[in-house]
C-alpha cells in the first residue's frame, strides 16, 4: 500500500477532487441563504396579510356597531329610559352580534341604566374620556383599547348620543367591542408552531394574545424594540425576539382606522426556515457522499487511468475555469467512482452552461421588457401632455421603428367619411408617392385582404414572408420582406392602422405582437383624445360664437343695426365668403333685400335680382334649410350668372322662424366647394333662430314705436277736447251761481225763507259742478302727460294747520273732532304749497266725508329716516274692505261696498293726489279695515336738490 505524502499525484488528487467541490458548496450556501431570506420574506407577508385582515375587520365592525347605535338612539325605550325593556332588548342583541362584549345606555350624568350583561353594581361613566366626548360633541366618540369595567375583557367602546328633539343629550348608548375574535382569528388560520398574535395599545400594554391569553394580557412591551418600530411605521414588518425570548418574524398593522391599538402576527423564525435548513441539510449530505465517492476513485484508481482522466478532468476544468462552459471531461463510459466523477462534472457544466445560458436571455427580456415598458410609459406621459395627433403619432412611430427594429412604418386613420385610411405619420420610405398617393380604401379587396382582416377581427396580422399575400403593393416597392399590421383601436372601434415592415425576413415573436396591440390601443386613446378634444374646442367656438353674435343683435332694437351686427359677427367667425338676408315684405309679397356682405349692395338689391330668383325662394316656400354643394351644377338653379360673377360656389340658406311664420331667409356661400356637415348645420340653424328673433323683436319694436306716437296724438286730442269742454262748462256754471247770489242779496227784491232754501241748493250745486269741473281739467292734465309743480320752502305744519282750518266748520257740523300730530323737528321740504294743499284737502274731506258723528281724524307728519317724511289722515269711519283697497287710486274708480256707495263722487279725487305726489318723488297708499277706520299715507322726500320740471305722468 503506498504511504500517504502531502505530495504525492494521489494527495493532490484526492485534494482537487474536494476542491471540486466547493463551488458546488458555495452554490448551496447561497442557494440556502436564498431559500431563507425567500422564506422570511414569505412569513413577514404572510404575518402582515393577517395583521391587515385583522384591521380591516375591526374597522367593519365599528362600522356596523356605528350604524346599529344610531338605530338604537331612535327608539322609545331608550329614550324613555325603561331600563327593563332595554336591558332585555340589549340582551337579545348581545345574542345577535357575538363581536360585542357588552351594550349599554348611560345618563347624561355617567350612570348606567340600561346593560345588556348584568351590572355588578352601579356603574357610572362621567370619568371615561369617551363619555365625556360624546356629551361635549354630541357625536360619535371612540375609546382606547381597555379592559371593560363590566365585562373584565378587552374591548374598546364606541360611544353614541341620543338627542331630543330640542338638541339636548338624552341619553349616551355604548358598544363594547370584543377584542376576543382576534383569538377565534388566529385559530382558525392555523398559524406555525410558536406563532403569536399580540393587540397592543398605544402605551404598550397587550391586549389581546394568542395563545396564552391569561399569562400575557395587561402587561407591557412598551421597552422593547418591536413596540418602537411599531410607533415609528404603524404599519410593516420586523424580526425581533418576543417576550419569552423567541426569535420571530412580526408582521404589523393599526387595528382600525383611530391609530389608538395595533395588532402583531409573529411567526417564529425556526418554523420559518425548518424547509431550508432541511433543504441544506440534505444538500450537504448529499455533497459530502459525492466528495467521498470522488476521494475514493482517485485513491484507489489505477496511475494510468486517474492520470490520464485527472489529466482530462483538469484540462477541462481549465477550459471552464477560462469561461468555456463548452468544456467537458470526455465521454467515460463505466461505473467506477472515477468515471461518475467525471459524468458529474459534465453534468455540473452542462448545469452551469444552461444557467448562464438561461440568465443571459433572461437579462436581454428584462432589458427589451423594460424598453418596451419605457417606452410606453413615455407614449402615455406624451399622450397626457399634449393633444397635438400630430406629434404624437409621429414619436410613437419613431420609438416603435427604433424599438423594434424595423426599417419603415407607417400611421394610417381612418377619415371622417369612414371611407379611406389617410396616412397621418411615416418613417424610413424612400419614396414619398408610396405614403402620400392615392387614399387607401380599406373595403376594397383589392388592397389586400390584409386591411380587411386586421379591421374585421381587430387583431395584429404578422407577414413573415409579404410576397406571398395580395395587396400592400407601397411597401412591396419599398423593398419590404417581413411585416406586420396593428389596428389602432379604442374597445371595439378601429380608428386606423399601424404598418411595420422589415427589408430583410424576421419571425415576429408573441411578445412582439403584445407589445405594437398595446401600442395600437395607446394610440387609439391618443386618437379619441384628440379627436373630443377637436370636437370640444369647435363646440366651445361655435357657443362662443352664438353667444357674441346674440349678444350683438340683441344690444339694439334697430332692424338695420342688429343685422349690420349680425352679418358683421358671422363675416368675422364663419368661414363663409358672403351672407345675405331677406326679409318677406307681406304687401308686396316678395323678399326683399335687406342686408348682405362681402357683395356688392347695389348691385344685389338692383330689380335685376329683386325677385329673390333661385334657391333663396325654396328656402322660403319649403320652410326648410337648402344646400347646394355646387350651385354651378345644380340642375333646378336656372340663372346662375350671379352666382358665376361672384365666383360663388356653395350655397346654404336657412329660414327665419319664429312662432311658426317665416320672416325671411338667411344665406351664406362659399367661393370653394364646400361639404355643410350636421355639426354645422346645427349651429346655423340656431344662429337662424336667434336672428329671428332679433328680427322680430326690432320688428315689434319698430310697430310699437308707430302706435306710441299714434296713441299720444290720440291721447293729446282728448285732453284737449275735455279740457275745452270743461273749461265752456265752468262759464255758464259761474253765472248760474253769481246770479243766485245777487238774489239772495235782494237785489231783484225781497226773497223769503223758502226762496232762499232754494237758492242755497242751486249754490251748493253749483260749487259742486264746479269742483267737479275743475277735477276733470286736473285730470286732463294728467290725460295730457304733465302736471306742473312749481317748488319752494313749505312749512308742512303750517300746511296741515292751514288745511284743518279749512274744514272745520264742516267738521263742527257732524260733530267730528280734528286733531294734529306733527313732528316738530320736520324740517321745511321743497315742493309746492297748492298742490300739497290739494292732496291734504282731497284727504280731509273724503276723512270727513266718511266718518259719522262724534268721530274723530287726526292729520299728522313725522320725519321717518334721514332721507323720507310721512304725512296721514287717519279717520274711524266706516272703513274699507280688503278688496277694494287694490283699485282704490284708480281713475273713476268708485267703492261699492256698505255704506261707501252711499257717498258718490267722481273718482278722480286719489286718483289726483297719487299724481301729484308722485310727481313730488313721493308714494300714496292705504291702510284700513272695514268698520274701524282708515289712515291714508303719502310720502315726501326730505330736500328736492332740484327744481321739479313738467314730468310725464
């Protein structure tokens, strides 16, 4: 047997040989600690999934404790504090809800009279922080995590005022929430061996723990290193050593929304790792039989064979060490330890080949993936950025050609009429006329069936070989020999289509396709977005437009301004070369020309056209809106050299209607052939209707100004025809009464007492028909639009003084007392003493006239505010009823109940003294009540800066 040497071929092989086998024990080690960290990442999830579970549930439960107490705060026991009844209904709650320790309802003052568990004894509540929030906020309040004085279990307390119904608190309802379902949730999720779930509360004590719950519950953590990192994240993971000294993964969260408790899921780390360091174990083991195995070979092999195959295995193993993963042993047939040496070297290169192997294509996908991931996150920022279609499809396409490596590509849309594919964006042609030539029609199977299938199923169609489909003749003259067509969509409606094409073949992988669909999708929204941005921006124009131009027409009530404004506006906003109007004349019954731009005025209104010849008439006769895309071509136009002369070429005419009667036709043209979409038309149409009605209104205005000048002729006749015939009554009236007098006077002999009864009638007469003859010239007056106030300084105290006196023998003689009530600190006002005099008089005697013996009338005046003085008269007559007062200051109006009707007059007197104060500035109104009295009021202002000219009534 050959003695061992350090130096010997067989040492040195015996030691490569376990050489060899470190890496493969490195490769393990790494491969544990891998599995370990993978492991304690699981277990810190997994702790944190169930601390969050936890949260989320007692957050529910509050939730529903919240809604069950403000359904509890409604009802009559409680309200009423029958603590027999409530009890029993908390009680049966209490069977309901097993998530609740206990219910109960509290008196303002602390005290419990209403427990669904049996109270030990009184128990009041004044000194708990959550009562008290609830009596000062009258609303929901929540407590810490505390042990229950009732229950003796750990709970936290949901508070709830009861309010009456003049917002007094009348009672305070609780829930205490059992935290004991945190141990029913920790049981049933079977967590590992040693694992714990802990409640703690924000000062550190446990609340809740399973399992253990007795030995642990109502001690404090707050010291330890778990408790800190739970106060600095509120939510997360952890490693740390428990309080009975077990080393554990924590996973940890709030319980609920307050902040005020949080629950921890330990799980201990031996548990955690039991798989790996089995793993390992059995890794080593296996190592270890290897390595023994491949020691034995070589001390027991032959010279020959262990040199010629070590020289091999060593030749080799520098081959791999330089980088050559192609390095192997050699083929070794036999099962000798030697040879299965060799076979697990080849087997550990061929493992190490396939892994570089397999990390190499995995770095270049992550690296595509991560382009490609970029790159649609830089199409979606430039999408958000910008609503220019322009600009982003073009650097869409360009990211995708540069991406994918293709040599040219094309953006085609769809266009408005949905007929033809447009190409909005392209890169890498040689030839322009293969992009900009012909519209290409995606219907017509010429092109290909390749347009039409990738429209049809909406789907990318990869082309690996293009000379063997029909169509896509551009890029088959672009030299293209692979290609793929991607439909730019949005859900289920194809807007375009995205065209790729590659000069040399290529396959297109899976991957591929997924990344330019997605693109095609990105590019639909940038498309939509586009295109309801377009759309926004013309509504908002066209709003804004109708707006400025109804803005326009209805600022004046001149027919000519408003539809010089109207023409003006749509010159400046339409993109119309003329506009023309026409209105209907119904006496002569033609349409006349009326307004028009951008034409010569003369000669459009000259009689050559004054027929309104063409489609302005069937326009008219139809009621409806006309268009002429081609005026020059249009087969029912028969004179067209005026559309020639003006090189007119599209025609649209509206008609203005309003209230169902057309008044005219509104026209525009164009000078280019021009397609009036429905968009369009409908704004036109509503710019029609507002000019309509523009046109109306100045129509109206124009009629009602010829009636006002007709009817103030009319008005000025009549006033001056009762005021001549007024004027012819009062002469003879004037003799009548002076000849009477000179009777009485004994002029024309000696008269005895019934002569004279007589002639005192016809006087009383008279002065009556004088009266009444001088208030039908007042009121022609006022029939004539003025009335004249001449002003000066007036003394309205001395004016009332005046006006008593006036009236005082005729108040003596139906007994009725006259009173004053003035403020002395009235001031002098500026208006005039005659007519103020009028309205006083006018006022007392009607006072007079309707009060009965023994009544009284006061007649005052008081300054109201800095600006405003009052004068009354105030009578306890017979009254007014209520609905007679509204027509009370009305001309000949005359009141018709009770004993009014017996005091006829001409219904001029208010009426007369409304104009007169109101031409002072002033106002007149009643107040009265049928049977007691009335008090008339008018108002004057304090100063009249100015002197009063003659004011229309």
């Amino acid at each position: 047997m050959t003695r061992f040497s350090p130096s010997s071929l067989r040492t040195r092989l015996i030691l490569l040989v376990v050489l060899a086998t470190v890496p493969a024990l490195g490769l393990m080690l790494w491969n544990a600690a891998e599995q370990r960290r993978a492991a304690a990442l699981e277990a810190e999830a997994s702790a944190l999934r169930l601390a969050q579970i936890a949260s989320s549930n007692q957050e529910r439960v509050i939730e529903v404790a919240r809604e069950l107490l403000s359904a509890v705060a409604q009802l009559p026991l409680v309200r009423k504090r029958d603590s027999q009844g409530c009890s029993a209904l908390f009680a049966n709650l209490l069977k309901q809800y097993r998530g609740y320790a206990n219910l109960v309802a509290v008196e303002p003052s602390g005290k419990v009279f209403c427990s669904g568990q049996p109270l030990p004894g009184p128990v009041n509540f004044a000194d708990r922080n959550w009562f008290r929030r609830v009596v000062e906020s009258r609303d929901l309040a929540t407590s810490e995590y505390t042990i229950g004085r009732i229950t003796g279990r750990a709970i936290v307390v949901l508070g709830y005022p009861a309010i009456n119904t003049s917002g007094q608190v009348e009672a305070v309802l609780a829930i205490a929430l059992d935290l004991a379902w945190l141990n029913e949730l920790a049981a049933k999720t079977r967590l590992p061996a040693a694992s714990t779930l802990t409640v703690i509360d924000r000062k550190g004590t446990i609340l809740v723990r399973f399992p253990d719950s007795e030995k642990w519950v109502g001690k404090s953590i707050a010291q330890t290193v778990l408790f800190q990192t739970i106060l600095s994240r509120s939510e997360g993971t952890a490693e740390a050593f428990g309080m009975d000294g077990i080393a554990r993964l924590y996973g940890f969260s709030q319980l609920g929304s307050g902040g005020e408790a949080h629950v921890a899921v330990g799980i201990a780390k031996d548990v955690a790792f039991s798989t790996a360091n089995f793993i390992l174990a059995r890794n080593l083991a296996a190592l270890v039989v290897v390595t023994v195995l491949a020691i034995l070979a070589a001390w027991f092999g032959s010279d020959l064979f262990v040199l010629r195959r070590v020289n091999a295995l060593s030749a080799a193993s520098k081959r791999l060490a330089a980088g050559d993963l192609t390095a192997r042993a050699g083929p070794m047939r036999g099962q000798d330890e030697f040879s299965q040496l060799a076979r697990t070297f080849d087997e550990m290169a061929d493992s190490m080949e396939r892994m570089i192997s397999d990390q190499d294509r995995s770095k270049e996908a992550l690296k595509a993936g991560y382009e490609k991931l970029q790159t649609l996150k830089e199409i979606n920022e430039s999408i958000l950025s910008s609503l220019d279609l322009k600009a982003i499809l073009e650097g869409i396409l360009e990211k995708t050609v540069t991406l994918g490596l293709f040599d040219i590509g094309v953006i085609r849309l769809i266009d408005s009429s949905g007929e033809f594919l447009e190409p909005a964006a392209s890169r890498g042609y040689r030839d322009p006329e293969n992009v900009h030539g012909k519209p290409t029609d995606p219907a017509d199977m010429r092109t290909g069936k390749v347009l039409v299938q990738v429209i049809t199923e909406k789907e990318a169609y990869p082309i690996e070989d293009l000379s063997t489909v029909d169509g896509m003749k551009a890029f088959k003259r672009e030299g293209v020999q692979s290609a793929v067509v991607v439909p730019v969509r949005i859900e289920n409606q194809v807007l375009g289509m995205i065209q790729l094409g590659s000069r040399i073949r290529r396959k297109f992988s899976s991957d591929e396709i997924d990344f330019l669909e997605a693109l095609g999708i990105q590019m639909g929204i940038a498309v939509q977005n586009a295109r309801l941005f377009s759309g926004t921006k013309q509504n908002l124009e066209r709003i804004r437009a109708l707006s400025e131009i109804n803005l326009a027409i209805t600022s004046t009530l001149d027919l000519r301004r408003a539809l010089d404004f109207l023409l003006e506006k749509s010159d400046l906003m339409l993109p119309y070369a003329t506009a023309t109007v026409r209105l209907f004349d119904r006496q002569s019954g033609v349409l006349e020309a009326v307004a028009c731009r951008n034409l010569d005025e003369e000669e459009w209104k000259s009689e050559k056209w004054l027929s309104g010849r063409g489609p302005t008439n069937l326009v008219f006769e139809t009621r409806a809106p006309v268009i002429i895309r081609n005026v020059r071509t249009a087969p029912y136009i028969k004179d067209q050299e005026f559309f020639r002369k003006n090189r007119l070429v599209s025609y649209v005419g509206l008609p203005l209607i309003v209230k169902d009667e057309v008044l005219g036709v509104l026209a525009f043209c164009t000078r280019d052939e021009h397609e009036f979409i429905t968009e369009e038309m409908e704004f036109l149409t509503a710019l029609a209707g507002q000019a309509a009605i523009a046109i109306q209104n100045a129509q109206l205005h124009e009629q009602t100004k010829r009636q006002a000048v007709e009817l103030e002729r009319a008005n000025k006749m009549q006033a001056d025809f009762t005021a001549m015939i007024a004027h012819d009554l009062r002469s003879p009236l004037m003799n009548i009464m002076g000849t009477a007098e000179v009777m009485m006077d004994g002029m024309f002999g000696s008269v005895n007492e019934e002569q004279k009864k007589w002639l005192l009638k016809i006087l009383a007469g008279g002065r009556s028909l004088v009266d009444l003859v001088s208030d039908f010239l007042d009121v022609s007056k006022l029939e004539a639009g003025y009335v004249d106030v001449v002003k000066e300084a007036v003394d309205l105290g001395g004016l009332i003084q005046k006006g008593l006196e006036n009236h005082l023998l005729w108040a003596q003689d139906k007994k009725i007392s006259l009173k004053s009530s003035i403020d002395l600190s009235i001031p002098p006002v500026q208006a005039d003493p005659r007519r103020l005099d009028q309205v006083l008089g006018n006022l007392i005697s009607n006072a007079i006239k309707f009060t009965g013996e023994g009544g009284e009338i006061e007649v005052g005046a008081r300054l109201v505010n800095p600006t405003r003085i009052n004068v009354w008269v105030k009578d306890n007559g017979i009254g007014i009823a209520r609905e007679e007062i509204g027509g009370l200051f009305e001309k000949y109006r005359q009141l018709t109940s009770g004993k009014i009707s017996e005091h006829k007059g001409t219904g001029l007197g208010l009426v007369i003294c409304k104009t007169i104060v109101e031409a002072h500035a002033g106002k007149i109104w009643v107040e009265s009540e049928e049977g007691k009295g009335s008090t008339f009021y008018f108002s004057l202002p304090r100063n009249l800066q100015s002197d009063l000219p003659a004011t229309p009534c």
